[in-house]
C-alpha cells in the first residue's frame, strides 16, 4: 500500500502502464472529505469486503449445482439454453451471459430456496412505525426472516421446489416480460441481498459470479451425484446456511 502510494505521488509512469485498478487504490483515490482512511480501516474494509463476498458466494454456487446435480432435467435444459448462445467450443462463457434468462432464473431461485444468510444484519426503527396495525417502537430492533420470506406459500407456488421457471416470464424466454426485481424497490418478494439502503453493495457482483460459474461448470462438465450418494437438501447454519452434507458430484468432460 504504502508503495503504491509512494508511486503514485513520485508519478511513475512505467509502472502505471501495467497496473490494474484494484480494490485498495479505489480506497486510497476516494475523494477526501474530511480526512483520508487510515491504514487501520483499509484494512478492516478489505477483510470486511473479503468476509462478506466469498464465503456468501460459494455457498450459493454450492446450493445452485447441488440443485442442477439433483434435477438433471434443469441441468439439461441450461446447458441447451448455453449452447444455443455460445455453441460448443474452447473459450470460456463470459460476453453472453445476459443472453441467458434460463441461467439467471436458476440462479434467482436458488438464492430464493437456499439464501445464504437466512437473516440480514440486524436493523432499527428511527422512529415508531405502525405496520398492519402493529407498532414497532422507536429504537427497536428488527431482524428480518430472508428465508422465510423467500418460502410463503401466500406469495409462491410450491415453495419448497426448485422451479428456475417460476422466473420466466408466460414465453419462457425471459423477453418483454416482467424483469424481477432483486433489489426490492418496487416489492419485496424475497431479499437474499437485504433491501433498502444497508442492501448487499456486492449484489451485482455477486450475481455476475455466480452466472460465470454456473455457466462455464455446466458448459465444460455434465455433473452428477458420487457413486452411491444422493443429494441431500438439508441445512446447517454455519457463518452462511451451508449444505449439512456438502456435494459429492462427478464431473464429466462434455465431448
Ligand atoms: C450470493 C452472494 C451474497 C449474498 C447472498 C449477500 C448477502 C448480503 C446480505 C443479506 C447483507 C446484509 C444486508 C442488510 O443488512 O440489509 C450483505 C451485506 C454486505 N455484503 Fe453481501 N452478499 C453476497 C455477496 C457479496 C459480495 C460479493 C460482496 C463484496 C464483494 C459483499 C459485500 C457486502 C458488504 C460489505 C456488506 C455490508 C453492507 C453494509 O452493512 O452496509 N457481499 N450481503
């Protein structure tokens, strides 16, 4: 860090031709306003930034193939939709993913049926709020019940079952039709990322991964359960709602 910032102010041209923006020089450039971050914070964001976007990350990827795992005809129907965009071949799925509503479905209903965090950070009332007849007092602490939210049967059909389909819209295409809304400002349906203004900051980023390896996975390998083992569906809470028997899959090379 402190090299970087001896470069930056001594200018050194050569070495800024081959550096790549990262996250610590967009905490170094924030512009001042009453002082800089010290190297204490930086840190603390970093490991912060590092915490809350990996392990959340993985663990739905682990959710979304055990799924794909367990229903091959899913499996099947996304890698059709992949290869109908990309074909068959040696790069890697990266410029089509937007091309893909079938993929983003999967991923929408894995993140409703699995959140990682089955509760946001704790939030508090500023004021007294009346809601459905019940007052929240001033100050009071409110958590939130993401899973839940995203299983009422009142709001979802079947909620229990993996149904990327419930995403698309009537043609199946995800075109023209109804784009859902996974910040929640026009309704809240489910809320993985939370909602609001303390919403995951890491949400387009965190979707934008899990399309890029759930398409290039499936694109490159045909996954399947380990001889002789099922997939099994149940939870543990660990720091995120993890697999309680973590995937055991067998990738084949597609020809
Ligand atoms: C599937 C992946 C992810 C899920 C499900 C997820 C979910 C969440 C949730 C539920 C919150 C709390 C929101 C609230 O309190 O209302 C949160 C906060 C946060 N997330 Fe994520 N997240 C994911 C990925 C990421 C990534 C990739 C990053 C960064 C690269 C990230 C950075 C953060 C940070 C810094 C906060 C705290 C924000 C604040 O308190 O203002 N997350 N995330």
């Amino acid at each position: 860090m402190q090299r970087k910032q001896n470069q930056d102010s001594n200018n050194l041209s050569s070495f800024s031709k081959d550096y790549f923006m990262s996250y610590v020089d967009t905490l170094l450039q924030l512009p001042d306003e009453k002082r800089k971050l010290n190297e204490g914070e930086i840190v603390s964001l970093c490991s912060e930034f590092l915490s809350a976007g990996t392990d959340t990350t993985s663990t739905a990827l682990q959710w979304i193939m055990a799924n794909l795992v367990k229903y091959p005809h899913i499996q099947v129907k996304l890698f059709e939709e992949i290869i109908g965009v990309v074909g068959v071949g040696e790069k890697e799925v990266e410029e089509d993913l937007q091309k893909m509503p079938y993929l983003e479905a999967v991923i929408l209903e894995g993140l409703r049926r699995h959140p990682p965090g089955h509760f946001v950070r704790p939030h508090s009332v500023t004021q007294d709020v009346v809601l459905d007849g019940y007052i929240t007092p001033k100050n009071t602490i409110v958590n939130f019940m993401v899973a839940e939210i995203g299983r009422n049967p009142n709001v979802w059909e079947d909620p229990m079952e993996f149904k990327p389909e419930r995403f698309l819209n009537k043609n199946g295409d995800g075109d023209g039709g109804e784009v859902f809304d996974i910040t929640g400002s026009s309704e809240i349906k489910m809320m993985p990322f939370g909602a609001g203004r303390r919403m995951c900051p890491g949400y387009g980023l965190a979707m934008l991964h899990l399309e890029y390896f759930v398409a290039n996975l499936v694109w490159s390998f045909e996954w399947k359960a380990a001889e002789g083992d099922e997939v099994d569906l149940s939870e543990k809470q660990e720091l995120s709602t993890v697999m309680k028997n973590p995937l055991k899959a067998r990738p084949s090379p597609r020809d």
